[in-house]
C-alpha cells in the first residue's frame, strides 16, 4: 500500500476495534490529518532487503601426471556468492587428489582424498527452523509488512509494535537474525586391487569421513526469541553448536568372470560376493548466551561470548551408528538377448533392538534385447535397439536418529519448571525398543529404443514402489512427551517416466540435438496402523503458529500432500444482515463463520465460507502439492565455434498453499502492518464513511459505497486458510541458457594454448505461470514431509548471469 492507503487501513481498524483514540491517534493524529499523507514517499523495505546486485565468482584449476605405472590428479575449485539479500553471503574452497598406482602385475592401489570448506553467512529468509517461534521471523514477511513510513508515538512508553518478532524493521531484523556456519570436511578413500587369478579379482575398499560444523546463531532485540522466549527478555543472545562426526567405512568384494570357463561368448556369467561396515561417531556441543548488553551487534556477541550469561551448555555424544551389510549378486546373460541377475543384502542396524536388528532386502532383475533376436535382422535398417526388461527389488531404510531405543536426557533450563539455572530432562521424544526396518518394495518395467542410426532414442519407465512399516515422528499426547518414532502405515506409488533425446543434426560444423523427459506419478496412503486419518502437530505446517490448527489431511486412501482448510464463498454482503439497534445480525439461512473469523468482525464486508448441506461450515481438502506431470527439455545446438545450450523445466498441476497471500491481506491481532495493493480502499470492503470518518450504519449507504469493489475487509480476529489461498502452481522455467564461443585452436597454438572458450550462462531467466506469488516452486515448512507446498517468507529466486573463459594448456 501507499501512504494514504496505509493510514486508511490503520485508521478502520482501529475504528472497528472501537481503540482510535489509542491504537491510531498516538501515531497518526487525528481522522482530518490523513489528507496529509497523500503523495507521501514510502519506503521500499523489499528493495531495500532484495534489492542488492548479487555475484558469483567461481574458479578451478587442475594439474595431472603420469609415469609407467603412475598416475595423479590434484584439483582446487572456488565458489563465492554474494547473495541478492543484505547481509548474505557463501563461498565454498575444494581440494582433491587422486591417483591409481599399479603395485605389480596383478595389483593396483587407488587413492582418493578430498578437503572441502564451507562458509555461509546471512539470516536468510525462511523461519521455519527459527528458535522460540513457529509463526516466523521471516525477512520476506518483515519486508513487506512493516509500515512505509516512519511511525512514532507521541504518548511516552507506547511501542510502535509491542512484539517485535511479528513485525521488526526490515533492516534490523536482518541484523538481529544473523547466523555464520562454517563447515569443514574431508574424506579420504583408498582402494587395493588384487587379481588372484585370471577372473578372479579382490577388491578392499576403506575410507574415513571427518565432518566439523560450527553455527552461530544470534538473536537481536527485535527477534521473538528476545522478547518471548529468553530468559532476560530485551537483551541479545546468541546460540552455539559445534557438531562432529567421523564415519569409518570398510568395503570387502570378491568379483568372478566365467568368461573363460564357457568354451563360446554366448554365456556370461558374473558373481559377486561382499561385506560392508559403517562405524559412525558423532558429538553436538549446544551453548545459550544471553543478556548480552543491548548495543552488541551478532559480530560482537560472537567475538565476546564470556560477557554474557550462559544458561547451559549441553555436550551431547549420539549413540555409535553401525550398519553391518552382506550381499552376492549374480548376473547371466545369454547371446547378448536374455539377461538375468538377483541380489540379495542383509543389513544390520544399531538403531534397532536385537530381535529387529537385521533386515534382509533381495531383488532380481531380468532383460530381454528384442532387437538381437535373429528373426529382427531385417529391420536393422531403422531399429537399433529395443529392450525389455523387469525387476523387483527391496530396499531398507534406517534414517532415524540415533539413541532411539532408550530415553536418553538432555541440558536444558526454564523459569516455568526450575529456580536453577540447568536441569535435565527427558526431552520431547519418547522412546521405542520396537522399532524395526522400513521397507519398500518396487516393481519397475522398462522399455528402451534406439531408432535411425541413433536419431532417436529414449527409454519408457512404468513403476510401482510400496513402502511398509514407515518410520514417522508420530505425535502423542497424555505422555508428557510430544512424539515418538514408530513403523507405522504404508504408502503406494505409481507412475510413468519417458525420456527421449533426438540428435536432429549432426554435422562437422554444426549440430542440433533435444532431449525432453517427462514423469507421471501418483500416491496413495494405504495404512496408518489402524488409524484413519492423522491429526495434530504433525499435519499443522505452522507458519502462523497455532491459529489455523491442522491445514493438512494425512488419511487412508488418499494422497500425501493435501491440504486441508475451508471453501471460500467471497465476502459478506448487506444483504445478508438485518440492521438491529446499532448491531448487525446474520439472517436465518446464511452459513456463520463467526468462530472462525472472530465474532467481533462478522458484519458486512467480512469473508465469507461456505458451508455444508447442513448449514454447517467444516473443513475440507481443498488442494494438493503432488503435481500430476513434471519434467524438463533442452536444446543443444553448434555452429562453427558457437555452442548454445538451454534448459528448461516444468511442473503441471501441482498446488501451492499462498501463505503470504493471507498473511498480507489480513490484519489478524496485529497493529500497524502493512499490506499489498489489493486491500487498498478502492479494491476492498471499508465500513468508513472517508467524508466524516464515521463508521456506515444505514444499509443502503454502506452497500452503495461498496459496490465497485471486489475484496473483502483486511479486519479479521485469526489467520483462515481457504481454497482462494490455493493456487495452481504450474509454471515452465527456463532454468538456463549458455552461449560459448571457441577460437579456432591454429590461432591459439602458438601462445601454448590448447582450447580457450568464451562464454556466458544466464540461471532462472524467466518462469511463466499463472502463480500469483514469487515464485511456484517454493516449499517452505517442511518440519515433517507431510506439510508440502506451502509459500511462506521463501527467499526469492534471483536471476543470474555468470561470464567466463575455459583454458586448456
């Protein structure tokens, strides 16, 4: 909104919460000074925000060697990004080397070993793992709520926003949430090959991971954390994790080719027997600061933690993770037609209790080249290749934390249970010694094809995957704990892939090829564990705390993914109130959503639900996250040193849930907040005579003022999620675009240079779609997979464009 519109907006709402002469008066004066803010120059806190020019900087560089039974190579990559959003940035530093010696005829020594180094900087914009809320100390939402103009109070002691964490200054709340994370990881892998016998090879693999993280996060005075959650409210604190893990890894395989043992090519036969062990150790160090003095900034809160309070400090050591793995396979395959092979794992897993330790996962695959056959010959001429082939295999998961057979107890303080500053408790996850392996069960067929002398070829895919006894931070209650893991329910999904790649010209000097891909994919709840449906936290994507309770719908027999809210039927009109000694009473017949919307707002102009057969308004699903196709295509194209490239990408029919659609159209319990365009006075509903200042009271009058305007009122006591804020996300992406040039290498030959390109990349050039949000690929609060697709304070895409030079010596 302008300034006008704002002050408007500010001056109805206080007038409908009956508060002007202390929620408006204070900060804007009275009803015939608005006049005063028209034209008035705003703020562009968006720009302001996400306005900066990013750049990205990356270089590499390697060298090579070999001797007579030697070889090496040593690489060194830099990325650096300096982000659109203030304050953000990320650069990444590789280094690697590898190398095969050949120790003697019959074996050979591989080494690999690789060191990276991560640093990231910035609050981002996504609040979902924000400590202390739920509802959000988003930077995007920061940006486009908070007021466009200075407001200030002329009574002493009256705040302009009495909780900051709702609606900070955008710029400062980009300070008061800075965060730095500075990984650092290396991997070292060495391999010894032994041929023992003609066909007979040994392989010992073994490698050690080495993982060091270190996070600070700092809360500023405008955060929720500061002044909801802290144990000294109104002053800074800063959080600490220091996280390690080193994972030790040993691979043993014995791999035999028969080649030489069938006296003709028709037969191949390979077999491969194996053992794998995985040892992993990990540590989490969590320190709380606070009561910082007020004017330190996060540099100075990091560089000084000493000056504040600390309330615990929690040195955390996981339960040793082993996984323990046998497996064989065995592959035939016959004239180069019929192929078969199975294979079969056991895996061993510490997370589980001994009587469900072990999972045993086999598969077998089977193939058959139409195309070989000798009775296809004849239509060598156009065919080149068709393949039919099948499999079905097991596959297990684990991926759970550690530590989740036994309760285990944790540092943590609270002035609501304990006058000491650190006691231990239980934590929120009970415990469960039943847990076993999930498992899924696939079943794929496939077709591949080769046509003209390669001019096409493709591959289509139809599968079905079955996933048993899923492992689910299930909710609970009358516990004392919030969740626990359990195996419980199944899941089925089907679909389709097609891929297709067409070499459409290729000529010496210049060449056009596409290749396109598309999936189809549907899934169902097939089991809950005797449950219908799952309620609570877990279907609650949270973003504006608890007001809108479950906005998703996990049941049986549905999809993953829906969502779950009322039907919107646009607003209120006066026609469905009688006027009744200064009160607004709903006439008999009309659908009362005021349990939802707050009693105090249902009057004329407010939104409106529908409601059942029954007269009843209720929940129901009104969207859905999966899409129904998805894919990408691009086109690769050479003219004499010209090589172009472009990538595109696609999504149809998939929903997303516009959060920020509701949360910046409503003012909900909050004052002096700012919204988009489309509540501007000419747009929505308003109650306000703007001649007298006075609320409308005559019917006729108010419906007359209102009739050339299609929204309805921002006032509303809570946030409603509504089918208007589900929105078809479908959208195509030019994901990139390249455009190179190579010199001709006899003008480059006498300066020692084998190949130099020239080029430059344009990322997310355009996105067409009818999605009125940033962006339609968004996904924001995942805290569990089940709150898919919801657009909340995401980080905006940029567009980017990267010049460079390749150089070959």
């Amino acid at each position: 909104m302008d300034a006008e519109n704002y002050v408007k907006f500010q001056y109805e709402l206080a007038k409908v919460r009956d508060n002007v002469s202390t929620n408006y008066e204070p900060y804007f004066g009275t009803f015939n000074d608005i006049d005063m803010y028209s034209g008035l120059a705003t703020n562009d806190w968006v720009d302001m925000v996400f306005g900066n020019t990013g750049s990205n900087w990356n270089a590499d560089f390697t060298i090579s060697g070999s001797g007579e039974n030697f070889n090496w190579t040593l690489g060194y990559a830099h990325i650096g990004d300096k982000a659109i959003m203030r304050g953000s940035d990320y650069s990444r530093d590789n280094l690697s080397f590898k190398s095969n010696i050949k120790l003697s005829k019959k074996t050979s020594l591989d080494l690999n070993v690789r060191y990276s180094r991560t640093n990231v900087r910035g609050s981002g914009a996504n609040s979902m793992n924000d400590s202390g809320t739920t509802s959000g100390n988003g930077r995007l939402k920061h940006a486009v709520c908070y007021a466009p103009i200075p407001v200030s109070s002329t009574i002493q002691n009256i705040d302009e926003e009495a909780d900051y964490g709702d609606n900070a200054p955008p710029l400062q709340s980009v300070a008061d949430n800075d965060s730095r994370r500075i990984r650092n990881s290396w991997t070292a892998n060495a391999a010894f090959n032994w041929q023992i016998v003609d066909n007979l090879h040994l392989k010992i693999d073994g490698g050690i991971e080495d993982f060091r993280q270190q996070d600070d996060r700092y809360y500023g005075l405008t955060t929720y954390y500061a002044g909801n959650t802290s144990k000294y409210p109104n002053t800074p604190s800063s959080l600490y994790k220091d996280q390690t893990r080193r994972k030790f890894r040993n691979t043993n395989t014995l791999n035999y080719d028969f080649a030489e043992v069938f006296d003709n090519s028709d037969h191949k036969l390979n077999i491969l027997i194996g053992e794998e062990m995985t040892f992993t150790k990990s540590n989490l160090v969590t320190s709380m600061i606070e009561n910082f003095p007020a004017f330190y900034d996060a540099q100075m809160a990091w560089n000084f933690l000493s000056s504040g309070t600390t309330l615990y400090t929690s040195n955390y050591y996981a339960p040793n993770d082993v996984l323990l793995s046998f497996f064989g396979r065995v592959n035939y395959d016959f004239k180069g037609r019929y192929s078969i092979g199975a294979t079969i794992r056991a895996d061993g897993s510490s997370k589980f209790a001994k009587a469900n330790r072990w999972g045993f996962f086999p598969s077998a695959a089977a193939s058959w080249t139409i195309s070989n056959e000798e009775w296809m010959s004849g239509a060598s001429a156009w065919l080149d290749q068709l393949k039919i082939r099948y499999s079905f295999g097991t596959a297990g998961n684990n991926n759970i934390p550690s530590g989740q057979l036994n309760k285990e107890f944790s540092a943590t303080t609270t002035p609501w249970l304990s006058n000491t500053d650190t006691f231990w408790t239980a934590g929120k996850i009970l415990n469960n010694p039943d847990l076993t392996w999930e498992t899924t069960y696939t079943h794929n067929i496939g077709l591949d094809f080769s046509f003209f002398k390669g001019r096409l070829t493709g591959s289509l895919e139809v599968y079905q995957n079955d996933t048993k006894d899923l492992l689910i931070l299930f909710p609970i209650s009358g516990t004392g704990y919030d969740s626990q893991y359990r195996n419980i329910g199944s899941t089925r999904n089907r679909g389709a892939e097609l891929s297709l790649s067409l070499p459409v010209i290729m000529k010496k000097d210049y060449s056009l090829s596409i290749n396109a891909n598309i999936s189809y994919n549907q899934n169902k709840i097939t089991s809950l564990g005797g449950l219908t449906a799952i309620t609570g936290t877990s279907v609650q994507s949270y973003w504006a705390s608890t007001e809108i309770g479950d906005d998703y719908r996990v049941e049986v027999g549905q999809p993953l993914g829906n969502m779950y809210g009322y039907m919107c039927d646009g607003r209120y009109e006066v026609s469905d109130f009688d006027y009744v000694n200064g009160k607004w009473v709903l006439k008999e017949g009309v659908a009362d959503a005021s349990a939802i919307i707050g009693s105090s707002y249902l009057m004329p102009g407010a939104l409106k639900l529908k409601a059942d057969e029954d007269g009843v308004i209720r929940k129901h699903v009104i969207g859905n996250a999966t899409p129904d196709f998805q894919g990408g295509f691009g086109l690769n194209a050479y003219i004499k040193g010209i090589d172009i490239s472009a990538n595109f990408t696609y999504m149809i029919g998939n929903d997303v849930y516009n959060a920020n659609k509701i949360e910046f159209t409503s003012s909900r319990k909050f004052y002096n907040r700012n919204l988009i365009k489309e509540m501007d006075v000419d747009n929505r509903w308003t109650n306000i005579d703007w001649t007298t200042g006075e609320l409308i009271t005559d019917p006729d009058r108010l419906a007359e003022v209102n009739a050339n305007t299609t929204m309805w009122s921002p006032s509303i006591g809570n946030a409603v999620f509504s089918d208007w804020a589900v929105e078809d996300g479908s959208f195509l992406r030019l994901q990139s675009a390249t455009i190179g040039y190579t010199i001709p290498e006899k003008l480059t030959e006498k300066a020692f240079i084998r190949k130099i390109r020239f080029y430059v990349t344009g990322t997310n050039l355009f996105c067409l779609t009818k999605y009125s949000g940033y962006d339609p690929e968004v996904d924001t609060r995942r805290a569990t997979p089940l709150t898919p697709g919801v657009d909340y304070s995401a980080y905006p895409k940029s567009r980017g464009y990267v010049f460079g030079v390749n150089l070959t010596f």
